[in-house]
C-alpha cells in the first residue's frame, strides 16, 4: 500500500489534538511512580552505551547556533537518507546533532557535563522518556528507555516539569513532521534506497522548513 501524505497529515492533526489535551498532573503522577534522577553517568550522550542519536528540529539548530556561535555544518549533518530519485539524489528527513570520531556526542565533556545544558535539545531535556502513541492507541504512552537513573525517586516538582517538557516535545515533533509532510514534493517517485554508498550523491534533507541540498 502506498504512503499517502494528505491521510498522514490528517492523522497527526488528530494525535497533536490528543496531545494538547494531555493531563500534566496525570502525567506527573505517572512519572513519579517510575522514578529518575541523572546520575551524571554520560552514558546516554556516549557511544559506548549503544544508539546516542539525537534528532534536531530546525528551530533547535538555529537556537543552537545562535547561542554557540557555531555554523549549522558544526552543529549537525543529515541522518541516513531512506530514497533516492532518478536523478540520483538521495532524499532523507532529518538532521542528527554531530558526534565526535568516537562517536561521542560534541558538546559532552570530560567529566560528563553537558556544554549546551541550557540549549539542550527535546531529546536530552526529556530523556529517558518519551511519548509514544502505541499500537494505534488513541493516547501516547509514557515510555522509558534505558537509564542508570530510572526508578530513582522523583520529586512532584520536577515530574510536573518534565510532563509539561514532555508534552511539549511531543506537540514539536508532531508540528515538524506536518510541516515536513506539507513541503514534501515528488516523493512518490522516489525508490526505497537498499543498497548504495554515499560517494558523489548529492542529499536533500527535508524538514519543515523546505529542502537543504549537500553535495558529497
Ligand atoms: S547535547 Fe548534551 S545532553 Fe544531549 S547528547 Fe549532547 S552532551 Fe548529552
């Protein structure tokens, strides 16, 4: 069955409705009675632990630049493109914060600190959780993913904070990828991309904000 974008956006309208009625009291209850305090391990900005991927939002970039003084090239590259067309270009949807060549995440030091505390993106502000809306259910769970600090007590204060960055994440990643969706053109002849190397292709990165190309 072939994707169809106007059925996809509709369906986004109706889960970021659902969202923006999410309960933060309820929310907070819920993330009190799972428990997390960072223990300042770094795994989860690390490679060593596995996927430390970190997805960036146009506006997190820019937010990102503006206050580092970085360009956009040092702040993040394009994640794995998915299509290509027949022009060769390879097409993918979104931008990952940069790593190191250890695969460490750029802005983590040493002692595990993180240098972009204050500018930190949605995914490092909110992690270990996640809303997830599972199994086709009408309401997003809360989901956890794998911390040293999980099930460690948690303060009615701060799990009211997180629900409303939770939410708010949420309502963010919904309004990219409708605004993604909206600007996408052509993608119906574009090919699952199975096998190839990136050499001499040029990437078109999609986002909300239209099309980036880079040239390899
Ligand atoms: S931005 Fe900060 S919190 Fe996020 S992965 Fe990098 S060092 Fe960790």
């Amino acid at each position: 069955m072939r994707f169809n974008i106007l059925d996809a956006v509709s369906d986004l309208k109706v889960k970021k409705s659902m969202a923006d009625k999410l309960s933060i009291n309820e929310m907070a209850k819920q993330l009190v009675s799972i428990g997390f305090e960072c223990v300042r391990c770094g795994e989860c900005c690390r490679a060593r632990s596995g996927d430390n991927t970190v997805i960036l939002f146009p506006d997190e970039i820019q937010l990102i630049v503006d206050t580092q003084g970085m360009t956009p090239d040092e702040v993040c590259e394009p994640s794995i493109p998915q299509f290509i067309d027949d022009s060769g270009t390879l097409h993918c949807f979104e931008w990952v914060l940069k790593r190191r060549n250890s695969g460490d995440c750029i802005f983590i030091d040493a002692d595990n600190t993180c240098m972009l505390y204050q500018q930190r993106p949605w995914i490092c502000s909110t992690y270990p959780f996640f809303l997830a809306f599972t199994n086709g259910a009408i309401k997003p769970d809360i989901m956890v993913s794998e911390c040293k600090g999980a099930g460690r007590p948690m303060d009615e204060e701060y799990a009211i904070k997180l629900a409303e960055l939770l939410r708010d994440r949420l309502l963010a990643e919904i309004t990219e990828e409708i605004g993604l969706l909206e600007n996408l053109e052509g993608f119906e002849d574009w090919e699952l991309i199975r096998d190839y190397s990136r050499q001499g292709y040029s990437i078109a990165v999609h986002d909300s904000r239209g099309i980036t190309y880079i040239t390899g």
